[in-house]
C-alpha cells in the first residue's frame, strides 16, 4: 500500500511556474521606460502624476483648445466676402461640378471670342475706311 499511495505523488517539475516567471522577467525588462511612453502619447503625464492632476490638465487642454477653435471660426469671414474677394464663386451650383461649369463658361468665352475675331475686318479694309491712318497700319509694325 506504500507503494501505491507514492505513485499518487506528482513527482513531475515544477518547470511551467518556472518559465512563467522568466517570462515575465523577460517582458519586464524589455519593456519601455516612462519617458518613451510620454513621447509615444501613451502616458501624459510622468509617474508619480496623480492622476486627478492629470485629468485636470487633459480638460485644460481641451479647453484651451475649444476656446482656439471658437476665436478662429469668429474671425472667419463670411461668405459674401469671401465671394467678394473671389475666393469662392458666387454659383449656386454644388461644389463637385463647380469646376465643370467654370471650364463650360471658359469655353464659351472662348468660342465667342473667337466668333468677334474671325468677323474682325482686315486692317487694309480700316485703312481704307479713315479709321485708321497709313503710319498706323499694325501689319507694319
């Protein structure tokens, strides 16, 4: 019976405990230092901080932040004077084909130009009319 209750005995290593601890010795050591975290944006405030102070200060610059953003979109100028100053069209078109339709009205004043120009008469013919004198003709400039 001796012989039965020692073979109910674990006599096996206790080597997993063993490697867990060495693992996390391991990981400890490897693991970065306080002043990386800060520069990382992982911790905000150095160890010993508490962190009501750090709270405080996250809301403070929350804050400051809010207030910077509220003073800059009340400087903003509005809308009329930022068409006045041809920042942005007057259209009443959407913001995707605004492009479009300032391509369209750019090509149309060409093609009207170009319709003026062709009808244009000769500088011989302005000549011969007295609009213009004979030291005056462009081709002979």
């Amino acid at each position: 019976m001796a012989e039965a209750q020692e073979s109910l005995v674990d006599t096996a290593p206790i080597s997993p405990i063993r490697e867990r601890t060495n693992t996390l010795e391991h990981a400890l050591a490897k693991r970065p230092e306080p002043k990386e975290l800060l520069e990382r944006g992982i911790l905000h405030a150095p160890p010993g901080v508490p962190a009501a102070v750090q709270q405080k200060q996250h809301e403070l610059e929350k804050s400051m932040t809010r207030d910077a953003l509220k003073n800059h979109l009340g400087k903003r100028p509005v809308k009329e004077e930022l068409v006045q100053r041809n920042i942005l069209s007057s259209s009443s078109v959407a913001p995707a084909i605004q492009a479009h339709q300032k391509e369209l009205e750019r090509s149309m004043l060409e093609d009207s130009l170009d319709k003026k120009l062709a009808h244009r008469p000769k500088p011989s013919e302005v000549i011969e009319k007295g609009i213009l004198n004979p030291d005056e003709d462009p081709t002979k400039a």
